[in-house]
C-alpha cells in the first residue's frame, strides 16, 4: 500500500507515524501532507528524511490509504476528493462520525463495519473509543441497560494549542492563544461551555455540550445499541496526556463475583485490568502514556443500583484514542486485502 498522513505536523499525526513504526506496518510508499504554513518541515521516519508537502487536491494520485487528523474542515473539504480518487480515508475528525453511509469503526469492538465502507471510514472520539472496548464483553455477557459516564481528559486532546496554553500558565504567563477562558492550570473546564472555545456548542436545550452528545451518539452507534440510555459530562483536567473516565453501569442480568469479571475483561483484547487499590494499584494517566491498552481498575459492585457496577478506565488519547486506533483499521484493510488475494 501507498500511504499517506494528513495532518502529519500535529500532534496526532506525529503519533500516527511513531505507531506506523512500532507496529512495523508494511507499506511501499508514505507521505506526509500539512497545511502550507507546515509544508517544508522534515520528519524522520525510520532512516528517512520525508518532507511535508502541501495539501491539495491533487495530493491523493497513486495513495490507497490517507490518515486524516488535520480537523473537520480539511477533512470535509478533501476526503471526499481523496475517495473520489480511490484512495480509503481514515478520517480522525467528527465530519463523518454520524453519516450512515461512513463506518463509525473500533477494531476490538466492530471490526466488521470497516470492510463495509464508500473509501470513507471514521474514527470515533478518544472518550468514546475507551468506553465501548471496556462496555463491549459486559454487554455481551450481562447486556447493558444504563451507562453513566464522566470523563477527565487530558489538555492534549485540544490540541498543541491546549498543551501550549497550560505549559504557558505553568510558567506563570499569560498564554497568546487559548482554547478557554478559564485557566486551564490547577483548574477543570467543559468542553465549549460559557465561553470555552475548544468543543463546540451545546445542544438546542444548552443542556449537553457537542463532546458529551459525540459520546452519546457514537456509543450507541458503534455498539449498535440506537436505544441505550446514556449520559456523559465531559471535564478537561491539567494533565498533559491520558483520558480516564468514571463509569456506572446498570445490567439486565445479574453479574458473577468481582473475579469473575476482572478475569472477563482481562481475557478482553486491548483491555488491560489494574484493579487493587488496598495495594495502590489502579489506572492512572501517567500509568498509560505511551501505552496502547485501555486499563480498568476500581472495579466495585454499585449498591444503589441492582445489577449496577462501577469502575474507572484510563487510556493514551493520542494513541488508542486517536493514532492506534486508526492505524489499527488500517491494518484490518491490509488483512482483507490479503485474504481477497
């Protein structure tokens, strides 16, 4: 396959590349496409200097696969002229998340939905992909009736201009540019509330904000579950990497012993369980930097709830929240390509 990134300046995109790598992804050719006020900058690649060309429209001739995290509006404007071209977009931005006709796609959850695609195929919210590989084996086992869930996420998933502006106030000056009003350090925001400028609007009620539907919508997308009752509240928190989420769950079936599910979701792929806390073992956001696993610890039977479980999972937003996780449908697009030939 012929490869590209675009976006490949960013701080997801820069992760794409070193999971390309680590993954030991074969390919014959990548390239790398930013804006033109990125276009020049040299990347290393394995023993290779690849330079950043510009974008544009001709960019996709002879590329199969095109990596996009590069923000909804370059995606809506050039990945339907990459498809048209024949080249598969895996598209990191919200532009397609909801669009029946674009997979909403998490390799250990739905893997199947992106062999079913129009050369369009999307990549779910950070928060989001976390929680549907914790919620997949308790449903299958127990299904599901309510997720309550609250995320503590980390400033880089806004962005250079998120990590920027906490760096600046940890240094005691004033940020030039902001993705909030608030303070972002020693503080917690919304996402796009009372002036927050990194997330969108809320909802036509002012009740949710645009990153608390995403992970409403995307949840029962991807688990194909149109009816599930969900609520989310999204935080941004002071850390510089790594998501973690509180979550409550209600089951129609009652649930085993507590080792009974720390040996299901261990057996789970990409779940990783670290579940003692009388001996200080639980995820943390330092804990998974770097890491592609989503970890689950705390895990502890809710009891104002019948069949209700509670739990706390953590995860590298760059990574298995964006990068690994593209870079994954990636790899079950060569699969079938191979089983095809």
């Amino acid at each position: 396959m012929n490869i590209a990134i675009v976006g490949a300046t960013g701080l997801v995109g820069r992760t794409m590349i070193a999971v390309l790598q680590e993954r030991k992804v074969d390919y014959d050719s990548l390239r790398l496409f930013a804006s033109a006020t990125s276009a020049g900058q040299t990347i290393t690649v394995g023993e290779k200097d690849l330079v950043v060309e510009t974008l544009t429209p001709e960019s996709f001739a002879g590329i199969d696969v095109a990596l996009f995290s590069a923000g909804g509006q370059v995606s809506k404007r050039f990945a339907p002229i990459a498809a048209a071209q024949g080249c598969v977009v895996i598209d990191n931005s919200s532009a397609f998340r909801m669009d029946p006709d674009v997979p909403l796609v998490v390799p250990e959850v739905n893997p199947n939905d992106a062999l079913n695609h129009h050369n369009i195929i999307a990549n779910p919210n950070c928060s989001t992909i976390q929680l549907v590989v914790a919620l997949k084996p308790l449903h299958e086992h127990y299904t599901l009736r309510r997720v309550v869930v609250s995320t503590y996420q980390s400033i880089s998933g806004a962005g250079q201009k998120g990590v920027d502006q906490l760096q600046t106030e940890l240094a005691g000056k004033i940020p030039s540019t902001r993705i909030s009003e608030h303070p972002l350090a020693f503080n917690t925001v919304f996402h796009g509330v009372a002036g927050d400028a990194d997330a969108g609007q809320a909802d036509e009620t002012g009740m949710f904000t645009e990153e608390e539907q995403k992970m409403m919508r995307e949840t029962r997308r991807i688990m194909n579950l149109p009816d599930l009752s969900i609520a989310a509240t999204c935080v941004r928190i002071p850390v510089l990497g790594g998501h973690a989420e509180s979550v409550a769950i209600e089951c129609d079936k009652p649930l085993p012993s507590m080792a009974e599910l720390r040996s299901l979701l261990a057996a789970t792929p990409g779940v990783v369980v670290a579940d003692d806390v009388m001996h200080q073992v639980f995820p943390t956001p330092v804990q998974v930097a770097g890491t592609d696993a989503v970890v689950i610890g705390r895990l502890r039977k809710d009891p104002s709830s019948k069949n209700g479980l509670l739990f706390w999972i953590a995860a590298d937003n760059l990574r298995k929240g964006a990068a690994t996780n593209a870079v994954q449908i990636l790899e079950l697009l060569q699969h079938q390509t191979t089983v095809q030939s």
